[in-house]
C-alpha cells in the first residue's frame, strides 16, 4: 500500500479517507467482542441514544492484534511516522433510532492520569474518571484521529462532516467560520475503512434518518512526551 496522495490530502485539507484497512471478518470479530462484553465499568456509558466506552484498548486488550493490523500499521508508519504512538482511545455506538447531532466543533483536549497544574495546560474537565485537558497548540497540531468504521457510514447515518483546510487556522470559534461553512464536505466511510482527521479540523455530524447504526473506534496518536508531571492516560506503544 502507497499512501502519497492520501499524505498531501492530510496535510491540505486536515482529513482523508481509506478503503478496506479491515475484512468484514475483522470487522465482525470487533463487534462481536464488544456485544459480548457486559462490563459495568465506569469507562462504558449506555443509553438510549448513545453507547461509548473509554479507555477502549485497556478494555478490549484481545483485540489489539485485529485493529492493529498489517494495513493500519502501514498507515501510521508512511502518513505519521515511527515514532507515534496511541494516547486515546473510544468507541463510539450511535444506535439506529439516534437522534442527536453533534455541533461544528474542534478536539481540544487530550486524556490524562492525573490533574496537574501546569502553565499553557487548561481549562480542566473530568468525565467518568477520565481527566481531559486543552494543551498548548503545539501537543493538539501533532495528534492524529484515526477513526475505525465498523458500519457503512454516509450523511444518513451520522457521518462525520468537515470543512477541509480549518486545521490550519489554529483554534478558533464555531461562530468564525462565515462562508467556510459552504464548503463542507460529508466524509462517507465503507465498512472496514478508515477517516484520518487533525483534531483541529472543525466538524460535526448529523441526526441519524435511516434507522442504520454508525460504529466508530475513535484512536488518537502522538509522538510527544508532556511535562514530567503529566502522563497521557492510555500512552501504548503499539509497534
């Protein structure tokens, strides 16, 4: 696999998309794996509209094998380089009948063990016993979001939406984008693909309308180490 064109689209437009990373079979082991799993773990959230799970690879450690397979370590190696390594990890299930959307929005936080008050690291948030914190610019520019397909996924079933080229403008509020927002883009996803995004991509996604579920494993890689005293929370070298 050659990843040149996918490389330059990454870099202009701040996302790209990448067919057949997974066999059906794969992708049916994941979510067999996860049907099964009955954890109540503080990590696992269920409701109506939605089903995640934090901290899915330290929940899910029989399946590293699978997700990091032959094809998605090739991707990692050629787009990011040697040196990145996972420092978060979701799953995310919204079910047939959701009917929530997710506003225009960047990722401005990262996961951490444990709070520490340091310059350039703030505001603060804690959720299921997770610590999550908006770092300097520098930490969120060097993270890339692989996001795992487990589901055909187009603009019916909750696909993301992105509008190309806004990883570039640094961090910046919804209500800045103006025209931008005419140049969105639906990121439709096949079954066993891959979307690749910047975090600082702005995006969104909508309601579901045709009663199909959207199953995403959301992976988040870095190359950087934080200040001593900080720790990213689910830091795995995966080679």
């Amino acid at each position: 696999m050659q990843f040149k064109s996918h490389s330059e689209q990454l870099l202009q437009d701040g996302f790209t998309v990448i067919s057949n990373i997974y066999t059906d079979g794969e992708a049916d082991e994941i979510i067999t794996a996860i049907n099964n799993n009955n954890s109540q773990s503080d990590t696992f959230r269920r409701t109506e509209g939605l089903f995640a799970i934090r901290q899915f690879l330290k929940e899910f450690p029989d399946l590293k094998e699978t997700l990091f397979n032959d094809n998605l370590r090739k991707v990692v190696q050629q787009l990011f380089g040697d040196s990145y390594f996972v420092v978060k990890s979701i799953y995310f299930d919204k079910p047939q009948m959701s009917n929530w959307y997710v506003a225009w929005h960047q990722d401005l936080t990262i996961s951490v063990k444990d709070k520490a008050e340091i310059t350039g690291f703030g505001p603060w948030t804690k959720k299921q016993g997770q610590y999550a914190v908006q770092p300097p610019l520098e930490v969120l520019e060097n993270i890339y979001t692989v996001r795992i397909h487990l589901d055909d996924t187009d603009g019916n079933n909750g696909a993301l939406k992105v509008i190309p080229g806004t990883h570039l403008k640094k961090v910046y509020r919804p209500e800045a984008l103006g025209k931008d927002i005419e140049q969105e883009i639906t990121c439709n996803v096949p079954k066993g693909g891959i979307m690749i995004m910047k975090p600082l991509i702005m995006h969104s996604s909508s309601r579901t309308t045709n009663k199909k579920q959207r199953r995403v494993i959301h992976i988040e890689f870095s190359s950087m180490h934080l200040p001593e005293a900080l720790q990213w929370a689910e830091k795995d070298c995966f080679q």
